[in-house]
C-alpha cells in the first residue's frame, strides 16, 4: 500500500474508533446532550474540519517527528518513544484536569500514533489523530477536554457525564484504544 492509502485507511481507523466510543457511552448511559448555545453554519463548520488536519499535523510532527523520529537517533528508540508519549500527555494537561483514565487512553493514544509513525510514517500517524478528533468534534464532543469547546465549538453539544475530559477520560475510550492497539500489533506482525 501507499502512503495515500495507508493515511486514508488511518483517517477511517481514527474515525470510526472514536464513532464506537461514542456509541459505547451512549449505550452505557453516560452521555449529556444539552441545547447548542450557538449554531455552527455551513462555513464554520468546514473551516474547522480542515483544521483538524494542520493541528494533528503540527502534534505528530512535534510528538512523533521529532521527539521520536529524531530524537531516537541521539537518545534510542525506547527512551524517545517513552519521552514522546509523556509530554504528549502532559500537552494535553492545559485542557482540563486529567484522571487516572485521561493520563492512560492519552498513553495508549501516544503509544498507537508512536507505532504508526515508525511503522508507516507522519502522514499515516497525522491521518488518525485527525480522524479521531474530527468525529470526536463532529459528534458535539469537546476534543481532548472541556475546555477547547469555546476554540472548536461543535455542531452539537455533548459531554460525558462526571469526566471533565470528555471522551478521552472514559473507560470506553480504553476499551476501543486497546484494541486498536491490539489490532496493530498483530497487524504488523503479519506485514
């Protein structure tokens, strides 16, 4: 496969692993829909979509590109790739408090887009960043805590009930992050 194909095959991965999140939660009961505040037209809506693509970019870029990509070179791969997935999670801290489930499904997230990047590169790892928070925000979810709603207000409005950092602090975000994980793991076994 290309590196178009395999970006495509990581937007939908990204995509719809954060869609079966959302549909765990709703299945469990722990989703929040209140009254959008304000109407999200037509054009802000596809101005802020595009923008999950140079945000996820500009993350993966720092985090996976240089930290691991580079960094590895100087430091090694274990101690790069462990230093790339905790200020991953500590980038994210600024958005909302993070529990003992945030810090874990942003690991685990850190540990995916890191194997992804090795194994397929930036764009690969930019396409699933991007397609995960792109449904995350889609679905009325604030993407990676509550606090970022006001810079990317959504065209719905949902929170989990009880966890501040939205989705990403939810058991059911474990339950899909691991499997992904699993899931390439074996993957890249077979290639």
């Amino acid at each position: 496969m290309n590196w178009e194909d395999l970006s495509a095959l990581a937007l939908g991965v990204g995509f719809f692993s954060f869609v079966a999140v959302s549909l765990i939660l709703t299945l469990a009961g722990q989703v929040d829909q209140r009254p959008q505040s304000m109407r999200v037209g037509a054009a802000r809506f596809w101005l802020t979509a595009l923008l999950f693509f140079p945000m996820a970019f500009v993350e993966e870029a720092l985090f996976r590109w240089f930290l691991l990509g580079e960094l590895r070179w100087v430091i090694g791969v274990i101690p790069a790739f462990l230093l790339s997935m905790g200020l991953f999670i500590l980038a994210h801290r600024p958005n909302e408090r993070l529990r003992f489930m945030a810090v874990l499904n942003l690991a685990i997230v850190g540990a995916i887009l890191g194997f992804v990047f090795l194994r397929w590169g930036l764009w690969v790892a930019t396409a699933g960043h991007a397609g995960w928070n792109l449904a995350e925000w889609g679905m009325g979810y604030a993407v990676s805590g509550e606090k970022t709603r006001a810079l990317l207000p959504a065209p719905r409005y949902r929170v989990v009930k009880g966890e501040p950092f939205g989705p990403e602090g939810h058991w059911s975000a474990t339950v899909v992050l691991l499997a992904v994980l699993f899931a390439l793991v074996d993957l890249h076994r077979l290639w």
